[in-house]
C-alpha cells in the first residue's frame, strides 16, 4: 500500500511538518549567506519548501507521493510563493531533463540542473524511509549531482539510539479538534528496520471514521552514512542536534551537515 495516500490530509491537518520548518530557521541562521537555490528531497506537504520560499530562495520540492505533493502545492498557491513540486524518488531523481510539475494547474515544466542548488535539504527523518543497503548512497549521489560547489547538503536521520526504545509502544500523535492519531512503534535489532503502525480517527458529525498505515524506516549507523557520502564524492562538514548543539553520541537525531568533496 502506498505510504500517505491516506495520511497526507490528516498529516497536514495536525501540523506534523512544523519540525521540518523549525529546523529550516536554524539552518539559515547557520549557514554564512542566505541560500540562492534550495532543493527540499522528500518535500511532503511542503513545510520546509516553503519556508526556504518565505526567506527569499528560489525553491523546488521533490516528493513521490502525489497526495503530499497535492497539499504542498495548493499551500504554496495559497501563499503566493513559486515553488514549483515535482513528482519523483530521491533515488533516481530526474537530473538534467525537463520534468512536468506534480500539480496540473502547472504548465511549466521544471529541469534539475547539476551543480546548480546552495542548499539541499531532506528532512525529518526522510531518509530513514529509505530503507534498501544502496538507497542512502544513491539519494545522496543524485543530492551531490545537483550540489553546487561551494553549497550544503542537510538531512536529518532517526538514530539507532532513538529506535532502541520502539519496543512495541503506543505513542499518542495528536488528540485535538477531532482528530485523534496513535502509532504502535516497533523495531527489530537484526534487521535494523524499525515499523510504525499510524492509526487514526477523525470526528465527523456524529460518526469517528478510522484509517491506518505502516510505515518502516530503517537505522543507518553513522558508519554508514559517512561510507555513502564519500561514495557520492561528499565530505561531512558538522552533526549537529536539531537544535543545532553539537551533537552527543548517543543521540536519538542526528543533522547531517556535508558539502562536496575538493576532489569531486
């Protein structure tokens, strides 16, 4: 079943892209110059997007789920920011030839020019999703490709740290304006995948209708993570917290902080 299909709209209603969107303010505030181009990955209903929009840069977001891309666009409407969304898999995303817009109000089409964003985000615990043993190096490859020289790459990732405690726990989301949301958290040690069953309730006159979805993530080591960044010709600049402290090691989230490498 595909992941969000269901739950963009109850995603969007209870405001979970509000971590993606703080994390954005830290990172402009650290970054020396304000981004030119952005490129979110796994955008979702666009929270960060369009906070990168509101600081000023030239955005496009990058989602494989068309219910996500939906909501991030009309919000951007809404906004009358000019964040153009397209449809693709951070894995293979489509570099160097024109794209068709997600929305079909969008004519215009969108390219992916290699080399040309100074600051690519993917966050909250995004790439957790990606859960295959070449996924992460091929995301951050394609990332790489599009980097500019002198530009960022920041992602955001679960830690084993914060799994280790998924012992099959029910962990209450959101219970306000009837709308109630719970996820069964799960995860196995031998095959580093961690599951979350998203249940939901939503109030509708006198009725509560329900829907549910299980999402599976996957713990990177930070081994890992640097092994996949320099196979993508990128070197770690800085971990840091979500509130961007130096990060400790047994964090639950890590910001990964990388540019590209002198040689790449």
């Amino acid at each position: 079943m595909e992941i969000y299909r269901d739950y963009a709209a109850i995603y969007a209603a209870i405001g979970q892209g509000a971590f993606a969107e703080a994390l954005v303010g830290r990172i402009l505030a650290a970054l020396p110059t304000p981004p030119r181009r952005a490129l979110d990955l796994a955008c979702g209903t666009g929270a960060a997007a369009l906070a990168l929009a509101r600081a000023g840069a030239e955005v496009v977001g990058v989602d494989r789920s068309p219910a996500m891309l939906d909501i991030a666009y009309a919000r951007a409407r809404d906004h009358r920011l000019p964040v153009p969304f397209i449809k693709a898999d951070i894995r293979h995303l489509p570099i160097g030839r024109a794209v068709r817009q997600a929305a079909e109000a969008a004519v215009s089409p969108v390219t992916l020019h290699p080399a040309s964003f100074d600051l690519i985000t993917g966050l909250y615990d995004s790439l957790n999703y990606l859960t295959g043993d070449r996924d992460l190096e091929l995301a951050l490859t394609g990332a790489a490709r599009l980097l500019a020289p002198s530009g960022r790459l920041i992602f955001d990732l679960n830690t084993e740290h914060e799994f280790a405690v998924w012992d099959d726990s029910d962990q209450v989301v959101h219970d306000d304006g009837g709308i109630l949301v719970y996820n069964r958290l799960s995860y196995d040690h031998s095959t580093r995948l961690a599951h979350g069953r998203i249940v939901w309730f939503v109030r509708d006159r006198e009725r509560w209708w329900r829907g549910e979805e299980t999402h599976r993530e996957r713990a990177w080591h930070d081994a890992e993570v640097l092994d996949a960044l320099g196979a993508a010709g990128l070197t770690l600049v800085a971990r840091h917290t979500p509130r961007w402290e130096a990060a400790p090691p047994d964090a639950p989230r890590l910001v990964y902080e990388a540019t590209r490498s002198s040689t790449a």
